[in-house]
C-alpha cells in the first residue's frame, strides 16, 4: 500500500474509513433485513392461529418498514445539511441503529413468563422491543445513510475525474457487507443451536464497527473539515438547548412516532388507503415545495443542475422498481421454475452483490481509463446504458422458458446471466447516480437532495409491490393481442401468451415470464427516453461530466 499526499492507492485517505463503516453498516441492516419477514411469520405472530392473517400481517409491517427506512433519509439530509453536519448525523445515527438491532435480540418466551412480567403480559413487552427496534432503525438510518454518501462526495473536488471511480468502490464496500450479512445473520437465525436473536444480535454488531471505523476517521483527523457542523449553528441554541443537543432529542422524539406508524400500517386502520402510500405523497409534495422555496435564491445554472438531479431521480425510481423484484418475484421463480445448482431459492439473493465484489473495482478503473482518453461517456449516456441492461436481464429470464423441461424448469445459466447484465446495469447507474447528486446539488442542499435521492427507493418498493404481485396472480383471461403480447409470445415462446398445460410449473412459468417480458420491453423504452434526453441534460449539468 503506497500513501502520498494523504491518499491510498490514489484517493483520499478518508474514503477507506467511509468504506468501511458503509459495509458494516449494510452488514447490519442486510443481515437484519434477510431475518425479519421469516421471524415475523415464524416466531413473533405465532400467537396469531390463522397462518394467512399472520402472513399478511408481517408483510404489511415489512412493507411499512421498507418505505420509511428510506424516506427518513430526507429529513436526516436536511438536518445534516443546515444544523448538525453530517459528522454528528452520522454517529447519531449509528448509534439508534445499533440499539434497534439489539432491541430486537430480546424476546421473553411466554412459556418461561406465564405470569407475565412487570406485571404486563409477555406479549406486549416483546411488542415494545419489536416496534421500538424497527422505529429506532427507520429514524437511525435516516441520519446515517445520506450523509455518509455525501461525505464521500466531499472527498473528491468539483470536476476530479477520480469521483465516479471512488464511488464505485464504495458502492463495493455496500455489496460486500450485502453479501455477508444474509450467510452469517441467516445461519445464526435459522440455526437450531442459536436462533434469531442471535442473529439479529450479530446485525448489531455490525453496526458497532462501522461505528468505530468512523469514530477512528474522526480522531485520525482524516476527513478534516468534511462533515463539521455549520458554524453559524456551532454556538447557536434552540429552544434553550443547543442546536445539535435539540436534534438528538428530535431523533429520540421521532422514535415513538415511526413505531406507531409501523404498527398502524400493518393494522390498516385507514381503510384501503395504506398509511405508508399516504406519508409518501405527502413527502414529496413537501420536498417540492423546499425545492421550489430554495431555487429561488439559485442562480441559473444551479437551478438547472438541480432540475437535472430530479430526472435522474425520476430514472433511478424506474430501475430500482424493476430491480427490487429480485428479493420477491425472481426469488419465487428461482424456487418455482429454475434448475438450482449448489444454491437454494434464497441464497440466489447473493449472486447480485457477489457479481459486484468482482466487478467493482474492474469498472472503477475502467471508469478512469475511459476519462484519461476522453471517452468516458456522460451521466445520462451511463443511466440510459444502466436501464437498458437491466432490460435485457429481464428478457434473458423471460427467454429461459423455452427451453424449460416437463416440469416446467428452467436451467439455471439463464438466472445466472439475467443476473450478471442486472448487476452490470446496476453498476452502470447506481454508484454514478451518487456521485452526481454530490457534485450537482447545491451544497447547502447536498444531503437534502440526496435524501431525496434515497427517497426513490421508497416510491420503487411500492411499485415493485404490485409488480411482483402480478407475477403470482398471472392472468385469468386470454390476453388480447396486440403489442405487449407479440413480445411475450416471441421472447417466452409461449404461442399467444397462453398455455393449454395442466401442469404447475408450466403455468407459474407462464406468468413470470410474462411480466419479465414486459419489464424488460418497458425498460428499453425508458433507456431509449434517456438517450433521446441526452443532449438536453447534458446542456443543462452545466460543464459537469
């Protein structure tokens, strides 16, 4: 390892602590994410008798918990932004995330408490733990996970060809803790000799050392003045108490608020309207209307720069709806209509960040090379590249139904591969699309807009939602012919988009590839508009690449 100038292996020393800390961080929360639908079904609502009110109980806390963990972003990027810096942001949110992890290690086996406990049944203590932990997840993650990001933008200076290749390789660190978390958490979990909390415990301490390689980057002074608080906030007091003290006691104050708001979605309170849809409106109303109040003060070229972020949003909103099917429907085709080799339907899961790990650092270099010679190509060329590759992932699995066997089975070199162009399309828009949100926002509103930019990913998991939920209903009538119809019949070589078999599989096949079809078709389409956009937010990015 060579050091020069405070670099390692050419860039900023301070980008291997914020590797670090990111993939121990992703360690706890995949690890935590891998365990928490199968606890739910098969410890925590065991008290409920009716297996599918269980089922859809612990799939609407999940999908409540998924769309928060990544809107409170927005507000944790705001805070960062104008009052804390995102130093303090992220210590504090470390901290709440590491005490939800083990909040969810305690559990009370209402056979050892037949009296209860404190005098309060057994169920509703573990009901506090449970509800506390997400809560403390959700609000947690939401100070921690823009503005370590945005720190790593910070690292790099306006126009240093060097950013988009450091963001790859702290995209790595992400994937690297991806990968880990479900094998370690997963067996601790599913392990007769340990068990869940065990595992959620083994989340916990993740956190912990992401913690302290951040902790260390601070004492080793390597990211210098990045991430401190404002000094116009530095003395300053609210409400009696100074300004970083009243927003940890915010922090504190929002926990009770996202456990009742996990709690009441899952009981759907309100009717058909799910309460997690509603905060979601809502936030985005409010997010333009900040927007809006602060281009006024932009100067022109800011203001489009600005305008160009929230179209690459709008891009990234479509690739992560499509790709955030991998964890629902392309695992329950993998476990329905795909040879598996050495691999259950689950831990196929690990085949996208294992893709990543090797090929991290080849398109981080790559990236630096293209621009050494002036070829690399600009941000909305790689979005347009990134949705079109991951099209084509969905019509490779689409394609494996024809050569599926008796049974319906696909083999498994078609999975493999749609996997590999998702990944390399994920490459293509992900890392790049966190850079540029760095180096195109306003710097007093960098963390806003890049809880803004984690936002998407909440409107993406619901829309992915009913994505997925086509996948497994399929359809009871005859398609009418027509385009969308035409393709499938070509892609699946299903004649008419039907099948007259009787057989499970070949219906279930049926009725993935049918939608992969028409999110692969629908995917190109978008890459197409982003290609055909090109040259205007190319005008409108204002000199940056």
């Amino acid at each position: 390892m060579t050091k020069q100038n405070n670099e390692v292996f050419g860039h900023p020393k301070g980008l291997i602590y914020l590797f670090f800390a990111e993939l121990w961080e992703r360690f706890s929360y995949y690890g935590m994410r891998a365990l928490l639908t199968l606890y739910m079904v098969n410890e925590f609502f065991l008290y409920i008798t009716d297996e599918a009110a269980r089922e859809e109980m612990s799939i609407g806390i999940f999908a409540a918990y998924g769309s928060l963990v990544y809107a409170t972003p927005v507000i944790g990027g705001m805070i960062a932004d104008k009052y804390i810096g995102f130093k303090k942001s992220i210590m504090l949110g470390g901290i709440l995330m590491a005490l939800g992890h083990f909040f969810m290690a305690f559990y009370f086996d209402a056979e050892d408490f037949t009296n209860g406990l404190f005098g309060l049944p057994i169920q509703d203590i573990n009901g506090f733990f449970f509800y506390a932990a997400l809560a403390l997840l959700i609000v947690g993650n939401g100070f921690f996970k823009p503005n370590i990001s945005t720190m790593v933008g910070r690292l790099y200076s306006e126009g240093d060809d060097r950013r988009d290749s450091g963001f790859t390789i702290f995209y790595m660190g992400i994937n690297i803790g991806a990968f880990l978390a479900p094998l370690a958490c997963g067996y601790l979990g599913m392990s007769d000799d340990w068990g869940w909390h065990y595992g959620f415990g083994a989340a916990g301490i993740g956190m912990l050392i992401g913690l302290i390689f951040f902790w260390r980057g601070i004492k080793d002074g390597v990211f210098i003045e990045n991430g401190d608080q404002p000094l116009e906030y530095k003395d300053k007091k609210m409400y009696g108490l100074r300004t970083d003290y009243f927003f940890y006691l915010v922090a504190i104050l929002l926990v009770p608020i996202s456990a009742f708001l996990v709690r009441y979605n899952a009981l759907e309170l309100i009717g058909e309207l799910h309460l997690h849809s509603s905060i979601l409106i809502v936030l985005l109303i409010i997010i333009l209307g900040i927007i809006a109040k602060n281009m006024i003060s932009l100067s022109r070229v800011e203001n489009l720069r600005l305008v160009t972020v929230l179209v690459l949003t709008l891009f990234i909103t479509v690739f992560w709806s499509f790709f955030e099917l991998a964890g629902t429907a392309i695992t329950l085709f993998a476990e329905r209509n795909v040879n598996l080799v050495l691999l259950n339907a689950s831990q196929t899961n690990a085949i996208n960040p294992g893709y990543i790990m090797c090929l991290a650092i080849p398109f981080s270099l790559m990236w630096v090379a293209l621009a050494k010679v002036q070829k690399n190509p600009i941000t909305p060329i790689k979005f347009a590249l990134g949705i079109l590759q991951l099209g084509l992932g969905f019509l490779v699995f689409a394609l494996s139904a024809q050569y599926m066997d008796a049974a319906g089975k696909t083999p498994f070199i078609f999975l493999m591969i749609g996997y590999f162009l998702m990944t390399t399309g994920e490459l293509f828009i992900s890392p790049i699309g966190l850079s540029k949100v760095t180096e195109l926002s306003p710097k007093k509103m960098t963390a806003f807009m890049m809880g803004v930019y984690f936002l998407s990913s909440s409107f993406a998991h619901y829309i992915s939602k009913f994505i997925a939920n086509a996948t497994i209903t399929g359809s009871e009538e005859v398609p009418e012919p027509g385009f969308m119809t035409t393709m499938i019949e070509k892609v699946t070589g299903f004649v008419g988009a039907t099948t007259d078999s009787t057989v499970e599989g070949v219906q279930s096949l049926l009725n993935y590839t049918s939608v992969f079809t028409q999110v692969g078709v629908v995917a190109i389409g978008m890459a197409i508009l982003a290609f055909i956009l090109t040259p205007i937010l190319k005008k409108w990015m204002g000199g940056v690449h």
